[in-house]
C-alpha cells in the first residue's frame, strides 16, 4: 500500500463515525447511535476499536451453515485479539434445498442484501461467513460493490457417512442412489437408510460441488486466508481459521485493503485456472462471470475454453473423480494444487494477507506425498475440466463438464426428444409410452434464468425409468439451465440466449438432429436456417413478466449466463477488462 493511498484515506471516518443516519446533525448522529449501542453494554473504549463486521449466515433452514455460531465465536475472538470490535449481523441465508423455486432465483437478492448491511452500518471491515452454493458468490458479489475492506470465511464441508461399509456424501452419491432407486436396483428400505448417512454432519457437500468448488475460487482469488478453503466444517483446523480470519479483517481495515485491490483481472485469472484444475462446478463460471462483473471485468469465454487446452484436471474427488473434500484436505488442500499450477498463476496477485500469492505459497512450505491432488504431468484429466460450446443452438455459447461425460457420447447425433419446461418433463419422463430411446438427446427448454426463473439446477435430467431400468446410466442432455456441480454426465448447459427469450432452443422439435462435438465444440441444430427461421415467425416467443414484487424485478433485470445471470443495474456500465488475456 502506498503512502499517498493512506495519506487520503487519513480524513475518512471511521468506527462508529462512518455512515451516520441522516438527522440533519452529524453530532447528534452520532450521540444518538452512541446512546442505543451502550444499551448493549458497550464502553466507549471498545468502541472507538476498528469496527469489524461479522456477515451471519446462520439459518435453521440451513443446515449447510450449522456451525455458524462457533465460527463466530472465533472470528470475535480474532478480532478481539488484534485489536478490533467484532459486530455480527444477519444476513438473508441460502440453501439449495430449502430455497423455491431455486436458490440462484435468490443469489442476487442476497447480493444486494450484503452490499445494503455492509454499506449501511458502520464497519471498518467484514468477514463474509458462508458456504453453501450461492452464499459465497453472492457474498463476494456484494461485497466487490460495497468497497469495504472484506475477507471470506466458509463454513467448511459436511463429513462423509458409511452406508453398508460403503463410504457416501452428499450430494454424488445422492443422485447416483436416487437413480440405482428409479431404476429398481435397491428397494424402499435401502434408500431410507442411505438418506440418514448421506450428510454426516453440518457443513458444505463433501465432494466437489459448487460449494466446495466456490471456496477454492475465493482462496485463488486471494480473498480468503491461504489454506482456508478445504478444513471440514467440524474440525479444529476450521476454527483456527475463523480465529485468524478475524485478526486478518482487523490488518485489513487498518491498511484500507479493499475489494478492488484483490479481486484484480490477474485474481480472476487465476481463480479460472483453478476452477479448470479441480473439476470444477459448471456454476462457478457463472458466479466468477458475476463476481468479475461487478468489478468491471468481463469473462471471456472462448479464451477460458483456450485456458482448458492447458490446464488439467489435477483433483481427484467426485464427481470427476473418487475422492470427498476431507481427503483434499488431509492432502494439503488448495495450496497443493496452486503448487503444481505455479508455472500458470499471476503470483503477484495480492491476497488477503497483504502478501501476495507467491510469497504464500513461498511460506506454505513443500508439498508431501498424497494421492488426491496429481502432479500437472501425472492428472486424472488431460484438459480442463470444462469446455465452451458454440452452434447454432447456442449463438451465445453452452457448456459442458467433460471431466464429467461419457467418453461415448460426447461425439455424437441424435433425435430430440423435447420437453416444452421442468412441468411437462416431470409428467412425461417416466411414463412408459414416451417415445425414446438411449441414443436419442433429451431437450428441456424454459430452465433459463428467465425461463424457471432463476436457471434451476434442473440440466441433470433423469434417465427415463423404463430406459434405468435397461441399465442405461447416461444419455446426452441439453438445456438452458445449470446442474448441480455434484452431478455428472453428457450434459450440455447454460445454452445462450435462453429458450424464454427467444433463442434457437425454443425452436428444437421432437425428432430434430442435433449434433455434438466436443472435440471441435460444437452443438449443432441440423435443422436449415430457413426453417428454422419460419419456426421463429410461426412460434414467435413472449418472453415471461410478472405483476409485481422481487419477481417482477427479477424477470425485468436479470442478465442470460454469459453475464452471469447478475441483474442488470448492478453492473457497471463500462468494462474496462477482458479475461482471461491470450497467452
Ligand atoms: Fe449446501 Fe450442497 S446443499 S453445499
């Protein structure tokens, strides 16, 4: 930080004194405050400390942040030891199974809440403490348009449990015991059982999920502690973290080291490497293409999927491979893959710290034999774990995980079998005249971030039951929405435009070709341009509204998945930024 930078920060308020509610008399703003928070037992020498804000996120309906309480605890605890008040608040809290119609229907709410409270009341810093999916980025979004000095903390991941001496965590073994029930391979009893050890304990899915694949984005991004992304939640190494990640908001606030100064196009980069180099969720793409947006950086998608070419999948845990989150972390967590991509990484970025990543890493020391995280010649993928489509069935781009496809399928053609939206599917999928065979593709349509609303994670369609029960265990699926970073499978996602606005998607018909290529990323519609313009003028598409409330703002607002499903006016208006470069 430099002098002239501290020089002009000397005049702002700080403590108490910043943000004082509008009476017209900033004495009196402040007096009053004084008066209500002495209600509380404060004496003025505890207030006159850096004032460090605690974001709670603690919720009954989410079991995902269970150990709130005593990570607060340790956060006080930190920023009572450096010096620094500690004042926790609450914040909206979201679960991915607690949440209707979908929890990213509410991740921008939730955005906007952090940046309000953070905004609103005095702090000199914040600790972020989330977690389950959309938590974190919508944390971090809100905190990059705050400009507080701000540092995230998670709430760590669930244990694994055992059923029948088998080893299971949520949520891959979730979907992949849900579908041996549909396909009648265990029984009604079986199934009850596996559902009590799925979720061993508090704390985030245990495998590489978008929990767990968000965490490790905010420590690349330098926004966390180093090594504070893979302790499980009920480990005395996580409660160690929030100790330091308190004292750490306490340095942060006394040096001025904002948002803006870490979450840095090189950040963003590196964050994108990551992701690429864990197997990362499909999401995470999303949320960085949110995070970054708010900063003024937008994501390149074209260069990500360059990125892909050289960057393997180092991480072996489920889905794309066989390991849960504490392995990773017995196995030296992030810092053991940052080390392998060292060659690849900004080690300039600034962290959290004030240090940058390269001294980290420096500091963290050698890496040990383990055998979750492979050495960059040795990985469980040769490619990053996610490539960009592009084809006439998605002008805008689409994804696909291919650490997480079928070998088999991902060049391939087939006949659609379309479903018009999630209600249609739901009653048709399972029925056994549906005409489909394990060849074909399966379309749904109106799962966009207009078209559900809220882009549900419902791109992992289940295998028709009369076709499980043939054993077939995967089929090329394709759709505007998003899938859990649990799931796996062929599974083309975030098709842009949406089908809900009028993109190519809403056109597909039962019957159509379609033609997949990953190797040369392609999703094709074989339909020509004529006829498919004639269906556009025939089925012309009303893109959906509401009457009124957060729904009406939503559908009003929100962006397609290239710009990361944020809302509108919350991005700036210019972009001074395109990552990731060519190299
Ligand atoms: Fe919360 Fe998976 S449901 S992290």
């Amino acid at each position: 930080m430099n002098n002239s930078s501290n020089d002009s920060k000397k005049d702002k308020p700080k403590g108490l004194h910043k943000g004082l509610t509008s009476y017209g008399d900033a004495g009196f703003s402040l007096f009053l405050r004084k008066a209500f928070i002495k209600g509380a037992g404060y004496t003025d020498s505890a207030l006159d400390r850096p004032i460090i804000g605690i974001a709670n996120t603690g919720s009954a309906y989410n079991p995902c942040h269970g150990n709130a309480p005593q990570l607060i605890e340790a956060v006080k605890r930190g920023v009572m030891l450096a010096g620094g008040m500690p004042m926790d608040f609450p914040t909206i809290s979201v679960h991915e199974s607690f949440a209707a119609p979908t929890s990213m229907y509410l991740r921008n709410l939730m955005s906007m809440d952090t940046e309000e409270m953070i905004r609103a009341q005095p702090m000199d810093a914040v600790v972020l403490i989330g977690g389950c999916d959309k938590t974190v980025p919508a944390q971090l979004m809100g905190a990059a348009s705050a400009g507080v000095p701000a540092i995230q903390l998670v709430t760590g991941s669930m244990l694994t449990g055992s059923h029948r001496s088998e080893r299971v965590g949520a949520c891959t073994d979730c979907r992949r015991f849900w579908g041996k029930y549909r396909a009648e391979e265990i029984d009604a009893k079986e199934i009850a059982d596996v559902n009590n050890q799925l979720v061993a304990s508090v704390g985030t899915c245990s495998v590489m999920g978008t929990a767990s694949t968000m965490a490790c984005i905010a420590e690349a991004l330098g926004i966390m502690l180093p090594g504070g992304a893979s302790a499980p939640a009920v480990t005395a190494d996580r409660i160690r973290i929030a100790e330091q990640t308190g004292a750490t908001a306490v340095a942060m606030a006394l040096s001025g080291l904002t948002p803006e100064k870490i979450l840095t196009g090189k950040a963003f980069e590196n964050a994108l490497r990551v992701l690429l180099a864990i197997g990362g969720s499909t999401n995470g793409i999303v949320h960085l293409t949110a995070m970054a947006g708010r900063l003024g950086i937008e994501i390149d998608l074209l260069q990500l999927d360059a990125m892909g070419a050289e960057t393997p999948v180092l991480v072996d845990l489920k889905p794309s491979g066989q390991h849960y989150m504490e392995d990773f972390h017995k196995a030296g967590g992030l810092r053991a893959v940052l080390r392998e991509l060292k060659p690849l990484l900004h080690l300039d970025a600034l962290t959290v710290t004030g240090r940058t990543l390269g001294e980290e890493l420096e500091l963290a020391g050698p890496g040990f034999a383990q055998d979750v995280v492979r050495p960059f010649n040795n990985p469980i993928y040769p490619q990053g774990s996610i490539a960009v489509l592009k084809g006439n069935l998605a002008p805008g781009g689409a994804i696909i995980k291919q650490s997480a496809a079928h070998k088999g399928l991902m060049e391939s053609e087939g006949r659609a079998v379309v479903f018009e939206n999630i209600e249609d599917m739901a009653e048709r999928i399972d029925r056994e005249d549906l005409d489909v065979n394990a060849d074909d593709f399966l379309v749904l349509k109106n799962i966009g971030p207009k078209g559900a609303p809220g882009m549900p994670e419902a791109g992992y369609l289940p295998i028709p039951i009369k076709l499980a029960r043939q054993g077939v265990k995967d089929m090329v699926r394709i759709s505007d929405g998003r899938m859990s970073g649990t799931a796996a499978g062929t599974i083309v996602l975030h098709i842009t435009p949406e089908s809900a606005i009028g993109g190519p998607l809403a056109q597909v018909r039962n019957g159509d070709r379609i033609r997949l290529s990953v190797s040369k990323r392609e999703i094709s519609l074989l339909v020509s341009e004529a006829e498919l313009a004639e269906r556009m003028q025939q089925n012309p598409i009303t893109p959906p509204s509401a009457e009124r409330g957060y729904r009406k703002l939503f559908l009003q607002t929100v962006t397609q998945a290239d710009q990361g499903a944020d809302f509108d006016f919350l991005r700036p208006e210019n972009f001074t930024e395109k990552v990731p470069r060519p190299r």
